[in-house]
C-alpha cells in the first residue's frame, strides 16, 4: 500500500507526540502555543489510535486465515492417517 507525500507514517507521528509532550513539560510556551501544540498532540494521538486498531485488526485477521490453513492442513494429514496412506 502506498502511502501519500504528506502522510507521517505512525513512527514520526509518535516522534512528533513525544516532542510536544516535551515542550509542554519543559519549556515555556504561550498559553496560545500551548493550547495549538495542545490540539496537534490530540490529533496525532487520534491517528496514532486509528493505525493501532487497523494494524490490531490486520493481525486479527493474519491469525485467523493462519489458524483456518492449520486446520484445513490436519483435518488433510487426518484423512491421509485414516486412509493408512500416511504414517
């Protein structure tokens, strides 16, 4: 899947993450900076969120096509057993 020019990928978004939370923490900032590195932290964590739970599903989803292959693969090497084919 190809991402945009412009798309962070979640790397650099929690880079970016950490650097506001470090600017807030220790230096002094406006209260107007403040509350805009404020809103592009609650941003951020909401992609940061959003590539979480996509790449939760995807694993999901690998696990349960791994588990169905498995599955298909025993109840084969079970016929052969049965069949005295395969010992």
């Amino acid at each position: 899947m190809m991402k945009k020019k412009n798309e962070k990928n979640f790397e650099d978004k929690l880079k970016r993450l950490e650097k506001i939370s470090d600017i807030l923490e220790n230096e002094e900032v406006s209260m107007n900076e403040a509350i805009k590195l404020f809103e592009e932290g609650v941003s951020l964590s909401k992609e940061c969120m959003l590539s979480l739970n996509q790449a939760e599903l995807k694993i999901t989803e690998l696990k349960e096509k791994f588990e169905e292959i498995n599955n298909k693969e025993k109840t084969h090497l079970d016929e052969f057993s049965e069949d005295g084919e395969i010992d």
